[in-house]
C-alpha cells in the first residue's frame, strides 16, 4: 500500500481550507497553494478561527493548534508539491479548470504520488484521463464544513486501481471521517439526492407554491432538516447548486434534472448565497432575511 505521509492541497477556499486543517489536526504536513498570497492568508486566518473554536469546546489543546498550524506550508508555484504523496484537487467545480489544473500539476509529482480531486459531481474517469496515472486517481469528496462534516465519497474511475483505493480510504480513518463508496456517476450518492431536493425547492418558489421562508420552515419542522433547503443552497452556493443539476441533467439525459430558470437566473444575478451577500436570503441583515 502507498504510504501518505505529505499531503499537498490545491485550492484555498472553503473546501481546500477545511480539507487542510482536517490533514493538518491529524499529523499531516501540508503544502496548500492558490493563485494569489490573499487567499492563503485569508485561508490560514479562517483555519485558525475554527481551530480556536475547537480550543475553546475542549476539543484540542492550544498546543495541538499551534502544531497543526506549523504543518502547513502555503505557496502559489506548483512545484510546492513535488514531494507530496497525495494532492488533493478542491478547485471549482468547473470541469475545464479542473483538467487544465492537472495537466499543469502533473509534471511536478514524483511517479508514485497520488491524485483525488474533491469534484462533488463531474466523472472522475474523465478527470483521470486529464493526468499521467489514471490508476492512481480517484474522488475524495469531502461534505462542506470540511472541519464539521463526518463524511467523505470515495469515487474510482474505471482505471483506479486498488492500491490507490486503499490508501485513500485509510487516509480518511486516519483524520477522523467516516467513507462512503460510491460509483463513478454523475452527482454520487449525496449529491444525486440532495441537489434534486435543492432544484425542486427553488422550482416551488418560482411557481409560487409558497415563499422562501414558508419552504425552508415546512422542511425544516415537517421533515425534521437541520437548515431548510433555501438556506442550505445559499451555503453550498448556487453556482455550485447549478453547476451540479447541469452535470446531472447532462449527465443523465433525464428532464427531471432540469436546474430551475430562477437559479439560473440568481447565478446570472450574481446572486450567490452567502458568499455574495445574497441569494435567496439577504446576509446584508442581521438575522438575514428572505429576498422572496
């Protein structure tokens, strides 16, 4: 089995922030890059704000934050991974930029260094096929907030072989999370079902079957959700919702799968959900408030 020792991190933002403080807690060294030195300090200020959070709930000690802290190692070159024996891709979930990451990654990667990516939906054989070692590729989708969320979906592409598989999987024991296997389709399992819910919530909000507040109040006291499916899609992002339901409806070639004309709309808005400061909830208020 491939020994990880180094994990190497692509992408600084919510995702790729999480995944590195996760890796970071359970003994890991990590190389986490981005495009611009801003986003990585941001991304180590919001690590440390939820290490501190883990501090103050007794979960660890000052001493295990400040340790944590130490073994990530942040840049904007590539190169930055040429001994790590896992990377771990958590761009946006755009297929292109995702491809066009790995071809530029992959000639700084010793031969027997590993590729996930954190894709919550595109076909890992297809990102495979994008590297040098599509055997040694496969999906790591990590829930959002990585620090909070027990799950991870391993995924293999047709050409993933075991090794890889198993070295990946005891990885995700190691920090802490729990797997879940899936098969290389679009969406997953998690995704497959909950970005359904999600489009058909914003579909009975543009029909005007009831308003963002009545949604997310009757799934969230009728099915007993933790966050109604409005709220939740304002935290994924609905650029993220849309990008999903346009994998599955392409994916699949079933209508039901249809993103809904208003996310659409509220994606070309700019209308984003929390990180704009707008989605179908207004976060300018303070508690925020329904834009519908």
């Amino acid at each position: 089995m491939s020994t990880i020792n180094k994990i190497g991190v692509i992408g600084a933002g919510q995702m790729g922030s999480g995944i590195a403080h996760v890796c970071s807690l359970s003994g890991y060294t990590v190389v986490l890059t981005d495009l611009k030195d801003e986003v990585l300090q941001k991304a180590l200020a919001l690590i440390a704000k939820n290490m501190d959070r883990q501090v103050q709930k007794g979960r660890m000690s000052e001493a295990d934050k400040t340790a944590a802290l130490e073994r990530i190692k942040t840049g904007t070159d590539m190169a930055l991974y040429g001994d790590c024996d896992l990377v771990i891709e958590a761009a946006t979930e755009n297929e292109a930029l995702k491809r066009d990451i790995f071809k530029k990654l992959v000639p700084h990667l010793k031969p027997e260094a590993l590729i996930a990516t954190n894709t919550s939906s595109i076909s890992i054989t297809r990102l495979a096929a994008s590297t040098d070692r599509p055997s040694k590729f496969m999906g790591m989708h990590f829930m959002n907030p990585v620090p909070v969320m027990q799950l991870v979906e391993l995924i293999r592409g047709i050409a993933t072989d075991e090794e890889t598989f198993s070295a990946v999987r005891e990885l995700t024991v190691k920090i802490g999370k729990t797997a879940a296997v899936a098969e290389d389709f679009p969406a997953f399992i998690v995704n497959r079902i909950l970005l359904p819910m999600i489009n058909e919530a914003v579909y009975t909000l543009y029909e005007g079957v009831g308003g963002v507040e009545g949604i997310d109040t009757a799934l969230k006291l009728g099915a007993n959700h933790p966050m109604g499916p409005l709220e939740l899609a304002d935290f994924i992002g609905l650029d993220t919702c849309l990008a999903v339901m346009q994998v599955l409806y392409e994916g699949l070639a079933d209508s039901k799968y249809r993103p809904c004309p208003l996310l659409v709309k509220y994606v070309e808005a700019g209308w984003v959900g929390r990180k704009a400061g707008r989605g179908f909830y207004d976060y300018s208020k303070t508690p925020p408030v329904p834009t519908r």
